[in-house]
C-alpha cells in the first residue's frame, strides 16, 4: 500500500481552519433553521434547487408548496416507480443514491479512503473487533450523497437487524475535496453504524454525518443523532427479529452524507462499481455466492 499523498500548504491550511470550527454548534443551528415554518420555506427550497440542480420530476410532490419545513423537502420521498429495485437473485442492489466515491477489497482490515489515505474497520466501527472480524477479506464501497440527491437509506437485500452502534464525533465536510485531503476522516466523523445479517452474509451499512448534517435517522430507532453524545453506543437488536425487505428504507440524512457498505468476502462488486460511478438506489451494484442464512 503506498503512503499519503503529501499536502500542500494550502490544503493543510484549510484543513486546521475547518478543523477549528464548531462542527456541532453549526450543524445545530442548520438543523433548527431546516425545522422553521413560514413563508422563507418555499424561497429557500427553490433557491436549494436552483442552485443544485435538483430534479423534481422524480419526487413524489413536485410543487415546493407542498414542504411545511426545509427538511421536508430534503428528506422528501420519491414517486413510487422512481426507483425500481432489481429483485435479481444473489445480487445486492445500491441502498443510496449518489456517486461511488471508492470501492474494492478490505484487505489486512484496511479500507481505501482516497488519495493514499486508509482506515480500518475497527476504527470505523467503533472499535467492536468481534463485528471488524465478520468483514475479514471482504468488500467495501463508500458512497457519497451530493446535495442534489434523494436522501433515504434503503436495504440491499433482506437482512435481520443484528446491532446499531452509534460513534460519536467531529463534523469535518465528506465532499470530494476533505474526503482526499483529511486522513481518517470517516473514523473521525460522527456516524452510526448498523449490521444484518443476510442471505449473502453479514452486510454493514454506516452512515456518516458530516457538517450541516448531524441527523441520522433510523426506522427502528427514529432520531440517533443529536444529541451527538459523548460515549460509542450499542445496542442489541438480536432479540427482536426485526427483519426488513430488499428496497425497504432503513434510515435517512437530514442534510447529505455518506454510507459505506460493507460486505463478506463472498460478494463481488460489478465492473463498474468504481470511484467516480454515479448511482441509483435499486440498481444492482453486486453478486454472491451463496451462504448459509445467519440469525
């Protein structure tokens, strides 16, 4: 593995300037502007679209009118055909919209971050080594969630909920930019990671917070984040057989993201799953052999 890219004087600068920013304290008052009611909704919603791009032929109420709050219209669904999932057999299908940002093999439990830049599963979830063992030699891909993007968290395959960890953190920016520059910012970074177990075996899904971000929902557990906590927290779901479908929405960004899948050795990302493919949630981004079912 070669080593980091060496930084410029201006990326090192601009990185001890954001890293000396109140990541929480902004992120809380984005957070409370996004929940505010009257009329600077609907000119916030459409100066947000104009200035991203945003298609509003896929969601399911294209009049902006429709957005009591700003984080309505972030976190708004989409018509139902909008996104097919592919039932296809042993595949996996794409749990979120966006752009690949990295893909590939976890190799000695290090993942590729970008730019000579790596991390560990351990480091990436929380330090549960016994969950960091499941994805030994096994598959990763991160993927990243512009601004212009749909913003629910969907379910690859069927999977049993096995366990939530919730890592408290900074709120350092995932785009492009901070994500080649900032070492370990995925394991620096505020994040909930969740764990299944599925038919292609054991399957991660973290979804990480970043500034403006800061909350992450789930469908089990409702808001995770904030507060943002002090102390890593887990919980236990193998008691409850919670057990949801392919395409079925597992949690949700108010405000844009990342979610890095993790996979067992025994999937196979397809040939174009690669750092810079955009994405679609339902479309097949994997296959499998076959394994027995755990859980």
């Amino acid at each position: 593995m070669s080593g980091p890219v060496e930084l410029t004087k201006t990326e090192t600068a601009k990185i001890l300037l954001f890293g000396a920013l109140p990541h929480h304290l902004i992120s809380r008052v984005v957070y409370y502007i996004t929940r505010l009611r009257g009329q600077m909704v609907k000119p916030m919603i459409d100066y947000y679209i104009k200035k991203f791009d945003v298609d509003m032929t896929e969601a399911a109420y294209e009049n902006t009118q429709a957005y009591v709050t700003f984080n309505e219209f972030f976190t708004r669904p989409l018509k139902q055909k909008a996104r097919p999932v592919d039932q296809t057999k042993n595949t996996l299908s794409c749990p979120a919209d966006g752009t690949i940002s990295e893909a590939g093999s976890i190799q000695q439990r290090q993942i590729f971050q970008a730019k000579g830049h790596f991390y560990t599963t351990t480091e990436l979830l929380g330090g549960d080594t016994s969950m960091s063992a499941l994805f030994e030699n096994g598959r990763f891909a991160t993927i990243y969630l512009a601004p212009k993007n749909y913003h629910r968290v969907h379910m690859p395959t069927r999977g049993l909920l096995k366990k939530m960890i919730h890592v408290p953190g900074r709120l350092f920016s995932v785009a492009p930019w901070t994500v080649g520059t900032i070492p370990g910012l995925f394991t620096g970074n505020e994040r909930v990671a969740c764990l299944f177990a599925t038919e292609a075996g054991p399957i991660a899904m973290v979804l990480v917070g970043a500034i403006n971000v800061a909350a992450i929902e789930t469908v089990w557990a409702g808001l995770v984040t904030p507060p943002k906590g002090k102390k890593i927290s887990d919980f236990n779901y193998s008691h409850t057989r919670k057990i949801y479908a392919r395409g079925d929405e597992m949690g949700r960004f108010n405000m844009g993201s990342t979610v890095i899948l993790l996979a067992a050795k025994n999937v196979e990302w397809l040939e174009k799953i690669r750092a810079g493919q955009a994405v679609k949630m339902g479309e097949i981004i994997a296959k499998f052999r076959p394994r027995k079912k755990s859980g």
